[in-house]
C-alpha cells in the first residue's frame, strides 16, 4: 500500500469514544504474527502465518481507500480475537458468508481443509 493511502486510512481520531484507530499495515502484520507465536499451537502457528503473509502480500498493491480500510479493519479485529482467546470459540455467522464472495468462499474452504488434515495428522501421531 502506498505511503499516502496509509495516512487515507489513519483517522486522525476515533469517530465513536470506544473505536480505536486502525495499525498502519505493517504495524498490524508485526502484531499479528506476534500474536500468533504467543497465543496460537505450534500447529496451527504455521498455517497461520502462511495464511497471513499470503493475504498482505495479495493485497499490498491495492489502491481502493475503502478496500484498504475495510482489510485493515477486518485484520483488526482478528487481532483482537487472537488476542482475547476468542477464536477458540469462533463461529461464522450466516450473515457474514452471505457477503463473502465465491473466492473467499472458496478460500475459506481451502482453510477449513487444511485444518482437518491437520487435526488428523495430530491424531495419527
């Protein structure tokens, strides 16, 4: 993302008292890899982590304030569920799948593979 579309996506202060401004990218990439060594098993870590690079990578040359913001903001908030250990318990609402598009569907699905091999290459061993 270039320089002048990261100040586009800093507000200068919160618009509601409790909301809290978003990381610059590379502020929230550092944290959220940080995060994922502290707060993730060692085997879901790696799969994260590709996850993560790969979805900054594919998004490091877009343009679009409204796309910026709204990657920026979702990151976030994953943040903060990793953060809070509430992504043990996370589920995907209805609501939330029916905005998504077919390739993130298909991504998600892709995740959801990848983490069953996973879990029963955990129980093999």
């Amino acid at each position: 993302m270039r320089p002048t579309l990261v100040r586009l996506v800093r507000p200068r202060r919160p618009e509601r008292p409790n909301q809290t401004p978003l990381f610059p990218p590379l502020k929230l990439y550092r944290s959220i890899l940080r995060a994922h060594l502290h707060k993730l098993p060692k085997e879901l870590r790696s799969l994260g982590d590709a996850y993560v690079k790969k979805e900054f990578k594919d998004h490091k040359k877009i343009d679009n304030p409204l796309h910026i913001v709204g990657f920026l903001t979702e990151w976030q908030d994953y943040l903060r569920q990793i953060d809070g250990g509430k992504w043990l318990d996370g589920k995907l609402s209805s609501q939330d799948l029916e905005k998504m598009s077919p390739e993130q569907v298909g991504q998600l699905y892709e995740l959801m593979e990848a983490t069953k091999r996973l879990g029963e290459e955990e129980q093999d061993q």
